[in-house]
C-alpha cells in the first residue's frame, strides 16, 4: 500500500470530537434539520436505532447537567452549530440549556426507537410555526443521508452502510506487516495529526487527573500509587493516564479530544496507554508518535470489520492497538507485535458494552492494563496459541474470528443489554 493511502485512511479516521459521539451526532442531526425550519418550535421528535440509544442514554454533554436522546436533540436545536460537524455543541451556555429544558418542560421533545435494521440511525424531525424539517443520519455518526424540508428532499447523500469513512478498497489492503512496515519508515514529518491526537488526549487526561470527572477512576489509581497501595509502574502510568481521559470526557468535559473511527474514548484508548507508557520509559518524542500511529492504524484495522457498534465493547480494539504499540515501545519486532494483539484478543474479547457513562472509564483501566499485560508476555516470547480458544496461528485470521463474534455471535445479547438498560 503507498504510503499516501495509509495517510488518507489515518486523515479520515481520526476526527476531532467534542462530547460522547453519540448524543454528539443527535445534536448534530438536530442543529441541522433546524437550520433548515426557522421560526418558533413547536415539536421535536428524535428516533435512533437502539446502539445509539445505549450509548447516548446515561452520558454527559460538554458543560451540561441534562443527559439522553430528548435533551440531546434539545440542545441540538436551540444552540447547536451545524456548520461545526461533531463539534456542533462547542461553546454552550446555561442560558442554552435553560432554554432546552424549557422545550422539555413544554412536552414539545419527544423521543423513540427507530424501527431500523441499522446499528448506527438517527431522524430528528423539528417543527415550527413556518417549517418542518426532517434530517437523518446513518451508518456514520457525521453522515447525513437526508434533509428534508416541508416535504421535499433539499439533500440526498451520504453513503449508505458506510460503518467507516475510509473506502472499503483502502482498508481492505491493510495488514498488521503493512501497518508495521509503514509506521517504521514513514517521515515524521507526515504525522502531524498523530501528533495532534497525543497533545488533545494528553490534555483532557490531565483534566481527568487534576478535576473530579465521574468515577475519578485514572485519579484514583494515581492517588493509591502515591499512597503506596499500588506500584508505580508501566501499567498504572497506562491506566491512569487513559481511564482519566475518559473520566472527564464520559462526565462532559468541554475539551475536545481525537476521535479514532468515530468513537472519542476510543481515541482516548488508543492514545494515552501508549504515552502513558512512554513517558514513564521516557522514549524519545518520535518514537512515542511512531507507536501511537501504530496503535492507532491497528484499531483502524480492526474497526473497519469489527464495526461502529457493537455488542462487545469497542474499547477492546483500542487496547489491541495498545499493546502493539507498547510493544514497539519496547523495541519488540514484528512477530512480538503480532502476539500482543492475539494475547489481548484472547483475554478482553467477551467485555460487553453497556451503553455510554462514567463506568466506560474502568473499562479503559482494564483494557490499558491488558494492553501492558500482553505487551510484556509477547516480549517474552508467550502467546496464546491457536488450540486455545478462537485464536489462529495467523493474527489477521484471528481478528476476522473476533470480529465475527462482535457482529454475527452477539445480536441477541445486544437486544437483551439494551431492554435490561430500559426496564430501569
């Protein structure tokens, strides 16, 4: 693959996202469809397939107190800026959120699941005393396929059952040899947006650490090394740093982060174990944006056939990821790559995923640890080998095996996460 394919996947993969991409994207959908109907709201009405709903049903938004579908669109509507893609929520005030709860109040918001066979859908339709305007979004969390105003369509696009933005073309070619050998040679020059994703995800890590953000389960950990109680070592660096991140982001930090394939923890996943793990080895700066890249590229690769949702937790792939990249930290070849990321597929691939929420970041503990974990046995030379379990002698053929319990093998248990969810 030449190396400008490799770029363009990396550039259309990594996005820069403000709040949890899905009520994110709702507010997208709504900040859009009212740009299209001026005039005084009289209804909202918001449906999403059910992984949407999971995910955007108990997360905080950037700066705000209010959660779920209804109040996403809400706050889409009022004060969202469409023209700002997934960073639509950017620069929000109480005065804004005042004035979505005035819509909550008024029963003028109302909210459902779609009757869809798509993991990834959502149509906000807003009404007002001059327009209606009816926006859908599906199969990628920025993709809108309709707008829709006073009845007739103004837009048709997007691309129908595009789970990532990368052409299916570009990321069949991938391999864990070609992801390796690009990440040795490329210029550094050339990762500039890696670069970007270490400084964002450093950012709001550090926030995670310093302020009270959920859980508080990256400070936590931190404060328990200082009191002895845990080793100050390469698995707390990693765990404390990335499940910080995702304290502050899962609770509604206002601080933009880098998101991987479409999901911000992910991103945050992908990157903060790894420079975690890099300061406290202190490695020089370009090798620790070279691993990042590496973690990066590999979640990519496994994303595009592990899919946007899923039952299992996409949080997985990003500590697969991980443990290549700490690998490389650790100067380990190709095959000790290679081992890690079927060590980690061997040992994370049942964690469910239960929705959005301040618990996601003990989720990113557990896989940051496990991404250590199978980093060190792989440079020991051990590997969960291919009598066990679901894992082949081949990595790849182990990947499309986890995959494929991801997105055939867990269609039942994701319908029945999402009722246990509602029946609260």
């Amino acid at each position: 693959m030449k190396n400008d394919k490799i770029s363009s996947i990396l550039e259309k993969e990594l996005v820069i996202a403000l709040g949890c991409t899905e009520p994110v994207a709702i507010a997208y959908a709504a900040a859009t469809a009212r740009s299209h109907a001026p005039g005084m709201i009289e209804e909202l009405v918001v449906s999403a397939s059910g992984n949407i709903i999971k995910n955007a049903k108990s997360v905080g938004i950037p700066g705000m107190s209010g959660k779920g579908l209804d109040f996403s669109a809400a706050i889409g509507a009022v004060a969202g800026n469409a023209s700002y893609g997934l960073e639509v929520l950017k620069g929000l005030t109480a005065e804004d959120e005042r004035l979505a709860e005035e819509l909550l109040e008024a029963g003028k918001v109302k909210a459902s699941q779609a009757d869809t066979p798509k993991l990834l859908f959502i149509e906000v339709i807003v009404k007002t005393d001059l327009h209606t305007a009816r926006v859908i979004i599906a199969d990628n969390h920025s993709n809108i396929t309709l707008i829709e105003v006073d009845g007739e369509a103004v837009f048709k696009g997007g691309c129908e059952n595009i789970g990532m933005k990368s052409s299916k073309e570009e990321l069949d070619e991938l391999s864990i040899d070609e992801i390796y050998d690009w990440v040795c040679k490329v210029d550094i020059e050339e990762l500039g947006l890696i670069k970007k994703s270490i400084e964002l995800n450093r950012i709001i890590g550090i926030e995670g650490l310093s302020g009270n953000y959920g859980l508080n389960v990256g400070k936590t950990i931190r404060q328990n090394v200082e009191r002895g109680l845990l080793s100050d070592d390469l698995a707390t660096a990693a765990m404390s740093l990335a499940a910080a991140g995702s304290d502050a982001r899962m609770a509604g930090s206002t601080l933009p982060v880098m998101a991987n394939t479409g999901s911000g923890n992910q991103g945050i996943a992908v990157t903060l174990p790894v420079v975690g793990v890099a300061e406290k080895l202190q490695v020089a700066d370009e090798k620790m944006i070279r691993a990042v890249a590496l973690s990066h590229l590999v979640t990519i690769h496994i994303k595009s056939k592990f899919g946007r949702l899923s039952a299992l937790c996409g949080v997985t792939t990003a500590g697969m990821g991980a443990s290549a990249a700490i690998v490389y930290l650790l100067d380990g070849t190709l095959e000790q790559v290679k081992a890690a990321i079927q060590n980690t597929i061997g040992n994370v691939s049942g964690m469910i995923c239960d929705g959005a929420k301040a618990g996601c970041a003990m989720k990113v503990s557990t896989n940051s640890n496990v991404a250590v974990q199978s980093a060190l046995l792989a440079l020991s030379d051990h590997g969960i080998q291919s009598t066990d379990g679901f894992i082949h002698d081949d990595v790849e053929k182990s990947i499309d095996a986890f995959c494929t319990l991801g997105n055939e093998g867990t269609r039942q248990t994701d319908e029945w996460i999402l009722k246990l969810m509602m029946d609260k």
